[in-house]
C-alpha cells in the first residue's frame, strides 16, 4: 500500500484501538501529521467506554502536543476514510464505526483480511515502526518533528518493554535514527504505574506457579499495561530456585507474554518462539524476550485447554524434549552420519577492507540479529539468499567461491545493513556485494533430527544453536567441529546426496 491511496481523500480519519497505548497514540500522530501536511482534514481519535486515565500517557498527550480525541460510540457515519491503527478495523478491541473506506496499519497477528487498503507486519515491536518505515519512505522529515521523533520511539520502547523484548532489525533501525528529547522518555517512563497497577502486580506473584523439577514460574497477571508484566518477570528472576519464567496476560485479542531466563541452557529469545509458535510471535535477547499469542488462533487450536494449563504444559514439554549436547565430549561416529554436498548456489560477496578502514568496528544488522565485526584485511563478508550474514577468511573464500558477476541483487524481507560504530552511518551491505558460486560443493556429513536438539559448539560454549526433529544438523567433513543448524524446508535447497 501507498500512502498516496489514502491521500485522494479529503478527510481522513485515524483511530487507536480502544483504551489507546503508547503506541497506538504514537502511530495516529505520525500519519496525523502526514497527512496535515499533505493539506488533508485530519482527525487522530479513539473510542470505547473509557478516557485516557493513565498518567503516562496524559503526560505524553500533553508534551508532545498530540491532538487525539475521545470520539464516543455513535451512529453516525465517518466521512472519507478511516485508518485504523495499531488494530485491525472489525476486531474486537476497537470501536467499529460505519465507514465506507477503511485502512489498517497494524503490527499485530492478522485477524481482519478482507480490507484492502492495509498493512499488517506482526514481526515488529511495534505499529511505531511500521509507520516510520512508511513515513521515511515517502520522505517526510521526521526528526525535524522532536515530539513526533519521542512519541514513536516511546511507542516501540513501551510495546517491547523498554527495548529489552525488541527483535525486530527495523525496530533497531528506528530505536538508532530517532532524535529525541531523553527528558521527556524519562518522564513518561518513571510515570507509568498507577497504584492500582502496583496492586495488580502484588495480587499476581501471590499466585505463582513454580515448578521444582525444571525450576521455572509461571505468572498470570490480571489485565494491566504490559510493561508490569516485564517488571514481574524481573522480579522474578531474582528468586533463588527461580531460573526461568513466563509473565503473562490476557489482553482481548491475545495473550502478552513477558520471559526472563537466567539459565545458559534456555535462551529466552528461543523460549518466547517455542511457546508462541503456532499461533503467534515472540523473541528477543537471550535473557529477555517477550511474545504475543493470538486468542482467535489458539482457540482454534485449544478450545478448552485454559492458558496455565497450556503454558505448564508447554513448559513441561520444552524441557522434556531437548537433548543437550556440548560438541567438545561428543563423539564422533562417521557412519551414524550420512554424506551430501552443497548444491551450486549464488551468494553475495563483499570485501570489507576495501569498503572501510582496516580496524573500524561496525555492526552488521540483519535479519537474524546483530553482528559486530572489525574490519580486517583478510575477511569477506558473504550474504545468503534470505540476508543471512557471516564473515569468511579470505583464503577459504578463494577455495571455495568464485566472483561471477559485479553486482548482486537478491529481493530479502530486510536488506543488511552495516553501521559504523563510530561515526553511526549506515549504508546497505547489498551496494557494494558481488556475486559470486560455489566451486565444486563442499563435502558435509548431515543426520536428520529425531528430536529437538540445543548444541554448545566447540567455538561457543555459553550460547547454544537450536534445532527441532526434521531439521538437520550439518559437520563439514574437513572439519567436525563446524556444526550448524540448517532448518528441515532448507536443506533440500542447500544440499544434495553424495555417493560415496
Ligand atoms: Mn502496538
């Protein structure tokens, strides 16, 4: 979708979902004021039975002058069109008005397909994003607005709380442009709990589920701004016996899960994607994540199962089915493993040290995370299809690839991109890659996954890659300790048997 699809019309108006957050009210201000500049006749609204109590949010409403208004349920028809944000117009969390036009940006699961002017991205943090990514592609001058610049990164860094749950590469790109006033973050943010709130939180780690055999809790709060439940997960995190845990609540779409971890054998990010898999979004870092599971979907899936019953089990599940290994006692017994080569592929290319200064730290930012490099002489930054990122020694490139072309061009869900970390710019990895193909595939042992798999590499013994029956688990043969994970729909692309 185009802005400029919305723009043919006079008025616009632009709704938050019921009982507005952060975010919500953020994203409505950002299209408010692209659209005002545009010379349309804007309103940014919201409905349902209650005002905006929280004092947070009236502080944020009034410093950052952001015009939202409280429009009541009523009959009457809204002209023009309607943009539903941080929502999906027809769901149950907003107010439907009668509207013959109707636009969404939302970032949450899909619930709502039949609207034709809408973009949903559910793998943001938040609708923040989404909008700036919107708003900076039709170049609007963002950061020449500071309380625009504060409203949308006070919606992200609510929506994840305070950065610690956020996954996302665009949300990272957002949280880094941003100019902002840090007053007025500190502000909001030491402001963001009623006492009602701090009562609902009490109430909640009364009932704590705490399970002595994998030493994990369980936490069902009552409905509450989500930030709380981040704070309860730390909380919780400090209890002795206490190694792991899920915050969680129901909100009317879905459930909100806050996870800490402090164990070295559960990645919290890992955690957040197992519980929230078939139904719904989660990540983060290794001992913060967060996630999002939408009710319509696990309804579906589980019409009586109630949620503490479906997170102990999954709980129980998720520790009973992973078989840990640690790559320097494994032994390696060749003919339990089977032979394939890598298929020809075409990769990108990009020979750092010409780019940047031998010695520059930067961050590469990608799909799949961060990663920071110094730049050296001697490595090449390789990308894959899908705009995964690793570095090559320069002699190990030369055995293994040759440069076929002067360019590479792939289309990818996020292009890489690398920042300097001094100086702070970025430029895309993808305008200075060539392409180049693999030269006589290399010769790789490969066993497919009967169960879920966490495995401490030789190279890395604090952190572990992951892999779930199907997948396969990938050793060069010149080279057993180079394990990898390559995920089950993969493997076919990337490797072909080999008879030997
Ligand atoms: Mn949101």
């Amino acid at each position: 979708m185009q802005l400029d699809e919305i723009e043919s019309f006079d008025k616009i108006t632009i709704q938050c979902h019921d009982n507005p957050d952060a975010d919500a009210i953020a994203s409505g201000f950002g299209l408010y004021l692209y659209f005002k500049s545009k010379r349309r006749e804007v309103c940014l609204i919201y409905s349902g039975r209650f005002q905006i109590q929280k004092p947070n949010l009236k502080l944020m409403i009034e410093e950052l002058q952001i015009p939202i208004v409280h429009y009541p349920v009523s009959e009457q028809m809204v002209e023009g069109i309607l943009i539903t944000v941080d929502c999906q117009y027809g769901a149950g969390n907003v107010t439907k008005f009668n509207v013959e036009n109707v636009a969404i940006f939302d970032h949450h699961q899909i619930e709502i397909d039949n609207v034709m002017l809408s973009v949903i991205n559910s793998n943001l943090g938040s609708c923040s994003t989404l909008i700036w990514s919107y708003l900076k592609k039709h170049n609007f001058p963002i950061n020449e607005n500071v309380n625009l610049a504060t409203a949308l990164y006070y919606g992200l860094y609510s929506d994840t709380n305070q950065f610690t749950e956020i996954y996302n590469p665009l949300d990272l790109d957002m949280r880094d442009d941003l100019q902002i006033n840090k007053s007025q973050i500190t502000l909001f943010r030491n402001s963001n709990l009623t006492l009602e709130e701090l009562g609902i939180a009490g109430v909640a780690m009364l009932r704590c589920i705490y399970n002595e055999d994998y030493h994990y809790a369980i936490v069902k709060a009552q409905p509450c701004d989500p930030n709380i439940l981040g704070l309860i997960s730390d909380f919780l995190l400090q209890v002795d016996g206490v190694n792991c845990c899920v915050v969680y609540n129901t909100l009317t779409d879905g459930y909100k899960i806050s996870i800490r971890s402090c164990s070295k054998e559960v990645q919290a990010n890992e955690l957040a994607k197992y519980l929230t898999r078939d139904f719904g979004s989660g990540g983060g870092h290794f001992e913060k994540a967060g996630g999002f599971i939408s009710l319509k979907l696990y309804e579906k899936r589980y019409p009586m199962l109630h949620s503490e019953a479906y997170f102990s089990n999954c709980m129980d599940e998720y520790f009973e089915s992973f078989d840990i290994v640690y790559m320097q006692d494994y032994q390696f017994v060749e003919n339990t493993w089977e032979h394939f080569r890598e298929r020809e592929a075409i990769l990108g290319v990009v020979n750092f040290s010409k780019l940047l200064p031998k010695g520059t730290s930067v961050i590469i930012r990608t799909l799949e995370g961060d990663i920071e490099v110094v730049v050296s002489e001697n490595s090449y930054i390789m990308i894959g299809a899908r705009g995964e990122v690793f570095q090559i020694g320069k002699k190990k490139f030369e055995e293994k690839y040759a440069v076929i072309e002067d360019a590479f061009h792939m289309e990818m869900d996020y292009t890489p991109t690398v920042k300097d970390k001094n100086t702070g710019k970025s430029v895309e990895l993808l305008q200075y890659a060539k392409a180049c193909v693999t030269v006589g595939g290399t010769c790789i042992y490969a066993k497919k996954l009967q169960k879920s798999i966490k495995i401490f590499t030789t190279h890395e013994s604090e952190r572990y890659i992951s892999g779930y029956a199907g997948d396969y688990a990938v050793v060069p043969v010149n080279n057993i300790n180079d394990i990898k994970i390559i995920k089950k729909d993969n493997f076919d692309n990337l490797y072909e048997k080999d008879l030997v």
